[in-house]
C-alpha cells in the first residue's frame, strides 16, 4: 500500500530492479502484480537473446521502466481523484474519474494491443 514516484534509473551492471521494488504503486488499478510478471518475462527475453548480461539488463530497463513509470503516475491520479485527494503540485486538476481512469488504461495498455503484440518468446524456442 505504498505509492513511490518513478525511479531515475534501476540499477547499473549486473544489478537491476523488477516489479515492487522497481515501481510499488497504490493497489487501484490492481495491476501491480502483472506488471512484475511482465517485467520478469522481458528481463528474461533480453538475457535470453543478448549475450552480455549488462547489455540485458539495460535493454531490460531501456523498455520497462518508462512503461511502469506512467502507470505509476497514471495510477497515483486515478487514486486520487476516485478518493477525492487533494492535487500534488503540478498535477492536473479537475479531472473526472473517466477521463483518469481512461488515461490509465491507456498507459497501462488496451488488450487489443497487449494480445497483438510479438511473442517475448526467444526465438528457436519450442514451446509445448
Ligand atoms: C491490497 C492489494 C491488492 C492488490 N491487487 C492486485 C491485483 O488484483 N492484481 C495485480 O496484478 N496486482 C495486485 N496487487 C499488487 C501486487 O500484489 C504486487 O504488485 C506484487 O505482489 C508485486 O510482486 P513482487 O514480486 O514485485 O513483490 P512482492 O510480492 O512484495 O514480493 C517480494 C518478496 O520478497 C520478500 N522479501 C523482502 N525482503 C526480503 C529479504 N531481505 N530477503 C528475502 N526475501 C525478502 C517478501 O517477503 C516478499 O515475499 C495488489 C496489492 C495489494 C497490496
């Protein structure tokens, strides 16, 4: 139950971070576990096909974390406003609880393109 702002950067070499610990955001949009497991399967893309750890890891950090950082944000506004909370500095004002929860899923990404998208599935991989 905790809302953090996004982080500048993850990690550097062999260190990273991955979903809680990378993004914690309020439980509103009840996301916050796919994300982890989104992220655990793109960490384990790039490793699979980039042969330097470190190079995986940034390839890793270079597509999560702007996606996870504008749910955090997008979610922080949906809590918000659908709890009547006073505006942070430099947020948005006025909005209504569709308009935020619209934006949301937006950053969060609408299914027909979340199904569409390529496989995170190595290629030359066999699946059962
Ligand atoms: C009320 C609530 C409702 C939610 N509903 C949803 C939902 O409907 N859908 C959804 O997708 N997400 C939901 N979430 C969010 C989801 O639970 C989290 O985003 C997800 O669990 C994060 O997974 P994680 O593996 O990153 O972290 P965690 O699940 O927190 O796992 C971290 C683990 O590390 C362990 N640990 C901590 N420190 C150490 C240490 N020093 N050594 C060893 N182990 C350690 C902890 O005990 C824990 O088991 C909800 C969260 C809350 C609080």
């Amino acid at each position: 139950m905790v809302d953090r702002d996004p982080l500048p950067f993850w990690g550097r070499g062999r260190v990273t971070l991955l979903g809680d610990a990378a993004h914690p955001g309020y439980p509103s949009g009840a996301n916050g576990g796919t994300q982890a497991i989104i992220d655990a399967r793109v960490l384990a893309y790039h490793l699979a096909v980039e042969p330097d750890p470190v190079a995986a890891l940034a390839a890793y950090e270079a597509e999560r974390r702007p996606v996870t950082s504008a749910i955090v944000l997008a979610n922080r506004e949906m809590d918000r406003v659908g709890r009547n909370k006073s505006a942070a500095p430099g947020a948005p004002s006025g909005e209504s609880i569709e308009k935020v929860t619209e934006a949301y899923r937006k950053a969060a990404g609408e299914a027909e393109k979340l199904n569409s998208r390529a496989s995170l599935t190595p290629p030359g991989v066999v699946r059962d």
